[in-house]
C-alpha cells in the first residue's frame, strides 16, 4: 500500500496561478477558487500583494520583446494587487489552462474562466502556467520565500469526506 501511495503522489504536480487586478477589483476571487477547489484541486499557497516592477518584468520575460510588454508590465504594477496562487492535482498545469480559457476572451468557450468573465486581452481576468517547466520557475519567483504550508505534514483526514 505504501508503494501505491507513493506511485500516485509522484504524478501529483503544481502550477501557479494569479488572479489579475481587474479579476480582483471585480470581486471574482471567490468564484476562481470555488471552480479550483470543485475540481479537487488543493490551494497549496497564497498571498494578495501588489507586484513590483522587477517581479512583473521577470514575469513576463518572455513577451519582453512584443510590442504588448510595456502596456502589460504597467498594467499589472500598477492597477491594484493580485492573488498569486499554488494550486496541486494530477495534471493540473493543463487543466488549469483548459478552465482558464484563450488569452483573448472573445475567442473562450463560454463556460471557461476568460469566456465568461474577461473583458479584453489585458483585462482577462487570470493568469495559469503554461507549462510544468514554467509553472516550476514561476513559482519559485512568485514564492521566494519558500514553502508555505505545502510541504509541511498536516492532518488532512477530513479528505475522506470528498
Ligand atoms: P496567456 O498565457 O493566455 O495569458 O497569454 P500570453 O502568455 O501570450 O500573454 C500574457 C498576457 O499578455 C495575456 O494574458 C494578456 O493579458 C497579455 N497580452 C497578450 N497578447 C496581448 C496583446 O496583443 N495586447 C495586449 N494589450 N495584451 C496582450
């Protein structure tokens, strides 16, 4: 049994993600998490913070040479905090981006996150890892300081109750 145990945590991986500041100034938290948590993902860690510059611009190193770069890096410093979060479950980087939905939400099925909350391309509600390698990197930016409460044994009993 132990074995089995230990197969199945090892498919278990973790992606990150961010509740933008339009999805939070709309007040859309809640509902983020409620889909999460129903689809028995486990919240592992986070945090609301307004995000610095450097931490922006690292974010989105990648897009640094479009033209969207500057717009997008200013849009996220500075119009309110967001919610940067870890989520857990099997296959969870790709589902997450399934839930999420297209960058442009005009192009979203309507039942994804984006198709029936985003407003625009900037204002599309969430952030998710598009990848496990970049899920990997941008938790270790976003969470620098370490494990929250995701490594440590807690007394999860209450599971049973799923
Ligand atoms: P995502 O993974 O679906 O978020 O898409 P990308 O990684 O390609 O882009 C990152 C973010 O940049 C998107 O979520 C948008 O907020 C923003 N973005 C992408 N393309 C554009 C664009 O053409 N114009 C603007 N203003 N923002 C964009």
């Amino acid at each position: 049994a132990e074995k089995k145990r230990r197969r199945k945590a090892s498919k278990m991986e973790k992606t990150f993600v961010m509740i933008k500041p339009d999805g939070v100034q709309r007040r859309l938290m809640p509902e983020i998490i409620r889909r999460f948590e129903e689809k028995r993902f486990t919240l592992k860690g986070m945090k609301m913070m307004s995000v610095e510059r450097d931490l922006a611009e690292k974010h989105y190193e990648e897009l640094s040479g479009e033209h969207v770069f500057g717009r997008l890096v200013d849009y996220i410093v500075s119009s309110g905090p967001v919610v940067a979060m870890i989520w857990e479950g099997e296959n969870v980087v790709e589902t997450v981006r399934e839930m999420i939905g297209h960058t442009r939400p005009s192009d979203c099925e309507y039942a994804t996150i984006r198709g029936e909350f985003g407003i625009d391309k900037i204002r599309n509600v969430i952030h998710g890892s598009y990848s496990l390698e970049i899920a990997n990197k941008e938790i270790a930016l976003w969470f620098p300081e370490g494990p929250l409460v995701w490594d440590k044994k807690i007394n999860n009993h209450w599971h049973k109750f799923d």
